[in-house]
C-alpha cells in the first residue's frame, strides 16, 4: 500500500459511518476486561469510530471519553452511546492533559497512526503504570467462503495475522514495558444485508470507483447466496488479537 493509499483508507470511514456502525462488530468482554482490568477506571478510547469498543468499557463500568478524528464517526458514536463525551482528536495528539488517565485504547485503529508521535502521545497522557491497549478482530479464514470474502473486500486475514507486524515502533518503545498479548474467539452471524454492510464499511472497498465498489458489493451478494445456512445466515469467526503495555514511570 503506497502512503497514498494508506491516507485514503484511514480517512474513508467517515463516508461510511452509518453503515460502519451497523456492520462492524463489538470485542469480547473477557478481552476489554484483559486490557484494563476489572476495576472501574479512567480510560481514554482513542480512534473510537462509532464506539464499538466504547460502548463495551462503558458497559462495564469505566469512566470514558472518546477521540475520533471524523465527524460522522463521532455522530454515530454519540447516538450509539449516548453520554459519552467524544471529543475531536487523533492519536498523535490527543486532547487531553499529561498524566490524566489510566488507560488508552485503540480498536483496530493503530495501524493508521504516525507511531513515532502517537506512542510519545499515549504514554503524556496516562499517569505512570497506566496501560496501553490495543485490539483487533482478525477474520478466520478456514472456510473457502471466508478466503473469498477476504479476496473480495482485499484484506485477507494475512493483511492482519500479526496486527502489531504493521506497528513496529510500539514493540520498540522505551516509554512502555514489554508488551502482552492474547487472543480471544469470537464470532458475529450476519444475514445478506449485514455481510453486504461489512464489506462496504472496509477501507478497502470504501476508497473504490463506486462502478468497482458495486461490482464488489454483488460478488458478496452472490456469495452470500451460495453459501447461507439453514438459519439465512452466515457465521463468520475472529480471533480478537489484544496487546497491552504498561507505562513506565
Ligand atoms: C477501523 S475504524 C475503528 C473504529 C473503532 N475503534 C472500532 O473498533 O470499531 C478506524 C478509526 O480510526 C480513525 N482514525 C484514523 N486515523 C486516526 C488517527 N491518526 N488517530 C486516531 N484515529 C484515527 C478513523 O477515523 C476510524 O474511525
């Protein structure tokens, strides 16, 4: 992916927030609670989009804001979990005072950072021994179907394998300790216009021609079509990749 490329897909979500908000899916509770603990705290969700992982740190009873750098993002976010301050931002930097939270999060979001200014960022803003957290659902690709789908929307489950591959910098940084990871199965069932919504929302499919991007859309009708079970859905299955570091003091 050219830098070229990359701006656009990083940029492409606010076009579609709507159907971004309707499609992507949520984490794993047992993942939030391993990224930040069982106790209530003050947590900054960073690249927040629509809220999906928001909504679950409010769920379980943190003290939130939200960044997100586009508006209609934050527009979703706010109907989606309402309450939430949200506040216009991006990683590289945050809104917020030095040494003012206990956590930063960021859901399949840090690959489109500038690591070398948003790791100094995350590590200002938390108080030391404050934790970064990062996640992503990586789609399975066990099933032919699965592969098809990866091919179609062009980001197969190798794009993503190793999330924290596409961020070298974060393993590097003197600011934090080493870095933990786990992973978590989870799994969203999608009907024809859930599985037609999941590929509009990808960057991948976003930034295209609309010829090309509706051409895209009625390969995964089709595919939809051909491979839906008894129940008219589909399963498609994660693994939910999570790393968390510590500050250091
Ligand atoms: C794939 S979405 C993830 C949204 C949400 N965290 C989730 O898990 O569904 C990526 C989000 O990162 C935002 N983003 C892109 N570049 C960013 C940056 N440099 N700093 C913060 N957020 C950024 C986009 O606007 C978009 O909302």
């Amino acid at each position: 992916m050219t830098s070229d490329e990359r701006a656009a897909r990083a940029t492409s979500f606010g076009a579609v927030a709507e159907t971004y908000e309707r499609a992507r899916p949520s984490y794993p509770d047992e993942a939030v609670t391993w990224l930040v603990g069982p106790r209530p705290r003050r947590v900054v969700d960073v690249g927040a989009g629509t809220g999906k992982l928001t909504a679950r740190l409010v769920a379980a009873g943190h003290d939130v804001v939200a960044v997100e750098p586009s508006e209609p993002m934050r527009g979703q976010l706010q109907a989606a979990v309402p309450g939430v301050p949200t506040l216009a931002g991006r990683a590289e930097a945050l809104p917020l005072d030095d040494a003012s939270v206990d956590a930063v999060t960021v859901a399949q979001a840090w690959h489109w950072v500038d690591e070398s200014r948003a790791v100094p960022e995350a590590a200002r803003v938390l108080r030391p021994g404050g934790v970064l957290g990062l996640i992503w659902n990586v789609r399975e690709e066990s099933q032919a179907w699965q592969r098809r789908f990866g091919e179609l929307i062009s980001d197969t489950e190798a794009t993503y394998a190793d999330p924290l591959q596409l961020c070298p910098g974060t393993r590097a940084s003197p600011l934090f300790g080493p870095l933990a990871e786990e992973e978590f199965a989870f799994e969203q069932q999608l009907d024809r216009a859930g599985l037609v919504d999941l590929a509009a929302s990808r960057s991948g499919v976003a930034t295209r021609a609309p010829a090309d991007r509706a051409a895209v859309l009625r390969s995964v009708r089709d595919l939809f079509d051909e491979h839906v079970d008894a129940t008219g859905r589909l399963t498609l299955a994660y693994r939910t990749v999570a790393y968390r570091a510590v500050r250091t003091a």
